[in-house]
C-alpha cells in the first residue's frame, strides 16, 4: 500500500479551502484497488501548520515515508516557506510523486519556488505565461479576478476537454465512447500550466477551451520520471478535485460569489470521467 498525503498550503480555516473541502476526493482515493485486489493507497488528509514557519511535514517530507504529495495551493501567495519548498523538491528528486494545483490569477503563487514543477504553473505577478497575448482578462464576469482567469463554466457544471498529442495514460477511460477522459468539472476562473523551456519530460496532456473567449488553454502538464525525480502533474484548477464542483450541494466558502450550476447533477457521467482521472492520476505518479 503506497502513502498519498493530500495537503493545503493554509491553515484550517472552514471558511476557505481547507482541507475539509476535499474530503469526497479523499474518500474515493481511499477505496482504489490494486491489481491484486487490496487497497492501493493509505490516504492522509491536512492542513499547513502556522504560515510564516517551516512546516512540520512538508519541510521534512524527503524523510518521511510519503510515496505521492497531492499539494492544493490555495494560498495567496505565502503558503509555503522556503524550507517547505525544499523539502518538497528533494521529495521529488529522491522519487517522490507530485500532484501539484492551485487557481486563478496569484492564488497558490507559494509554489514557484518548487523544484521544476513549479515553473510549469503560470501567474498574473510570478512566472507568466510567455505569450504576451496571453496577458489579459478571459473571465470578464468576476471583476475583481484578473488573468489568468479562464472561464471553463461554472462551479457544479462540467466541462469537455480534449487530450493533446498521443493519449496520456492519465487521460484513459475504457468506459468512455471515446476511450479518453472527456469531462472533469468547470470553473468560472482557471489558472493556466505549461511546459517549461528547460524541461524535456514534460508535455502538455489535456486542455479546456474558455466559454467567454473561445481560447484553449492547458489544464494539465504530465513530467516522466527522469534523473530530475519523480514524475509530476501541473494541474490549473484546484477545483477540479474540490467537493464543492462535485456536488455544490456540499457547500463552499462565503466568498464565492458566483451561483453554482448543476451539471454535475444532471449528467453522472462527468462525475465519473472526473473520478477516473483522478484514479487514473493516483496509479500513474508511482507506476
């Protein structure tokens, strides 16, 4: 049984996105089975300690027994303190897995400092995308949001996504007409991902097409296991994992302005694409 640890890069905070807001993704981790028919992973669930110091677990994590980190960088900007940041990209370097995600705009910025992943994650003020044209307000609804900012939908809605160049495993789905994942939940304001220039175990897996612009933008970067460490995922969106854009029946912060759709709902069959990529995530990082 490997070790996944799901983590927040802010305290507990129940009117954010603490930890506690992924508790449906926890559960179903939880239930995966190996090929041998036991459970696959022991799945652990937190919350940073105090921001502003080391923190206990990530700051260490290349000396624990943690096989994959899911990192949710719900943070605005000082989630992770330096030695978190070491700590996890020597995780990396000695074969750790890491899922890293964060939002829109600077939300989640903390993990520019990871080694290699983090300049996969584009920002409005840290690392931006390098196309210049890129540089603009795609979600003109949110105001007070600026880029990056695409507009998949609305949180408890579903977007169609399309696999880019050969067929990822992490995109499979025997159970899809197509044999690819076509849906994974939307959001009204997506942060973006790439490719790093230096990097070569990196590509491009999924994209996602704005609802306002008409514009694609990538939603997933896929790093292989290479002499840098282990392999990696760049995801644009915390909220593709998030109880709340599963079911909006669960609740999210007060914050949240926009009202939910319910095309989760409505069409089972985009919860279950959703939770096959995220099973798919889970056995590929430590295949």
């Amino acid at each position: 049984m490997l070790n996944l640890l799901l983590q927040t890069t802010i305290e507990e905070q129940p009117d954010d996105w603490d930890i506690s807001r992924f508790s449906r993704l926890a559960s179903f981790l939880a239930t995966l089975r190996d090929k041998d028919g036991g459970l696959a992973f022991r799945v652990t669930a937190r919350n940073r300690t105090q921001r502003g110091t080391p923190d206990p677990v990530l700051s260490t994590l290349d000396k624990s027994d943690v096989d994959q980190l899911w990192l949710f960088a719900v943070d605005g900007g000082d989630g992770l303190t330096d030695a978190d940041c070491m700590g996890i990209s020597r995780f990396r370097r000695l074969g750790g897995a890491l899922m890293v995600t964060r939002d829109h705009m600077d939300v989640g910025s903390s993990i520019c400092n990871l080694g290699g992943i983090g300049a996969a994650h584009y920002f409005h003020s840290h690392n931006r995308e390098p196309d210049l044209s890129r540089h603009c307000v795609d979600d003109t609804y949110a105001t007070n949001i600026s880029w990056p900012n695409y507009h998949s939908g609305a949180n408890g809605d579903f977007q169609r996504v399309r696999s880019v160049g050969s067929i990822h495993p992490v995109m499979r789905d025997r159970q899809s007409s197509t044999g690819v994942i076509q849906y994974l939940p939307s959001h009204p304001h997506e942060g973006v991902v790439g490719v790093p220039a230096d990097d070569s175990t990196g590509r491009v897996v999924v994209e996602g097409q704005s609802l306002v612009s008409g514009r694609r933008f990538n939603i997933a970067v896929a790093f292989e296991r290479s002499e840098h460490g282990g392999r990696a995922i760049a995801q644009s969106t915390f909220h593709h994992f998030a109880d709340y854009n599963w079911d909006p029946a669960c609740g999210c912060p007060t914050f949240v302005a926009e009202s939910p759709g319910d095309g989760m709902a409505r069409f089972p069959e985009a919860l279950r694409s959703t939770k096959q990529y995220a099973s798919n995530l889970a056995f590929w990082l430590s295949a």
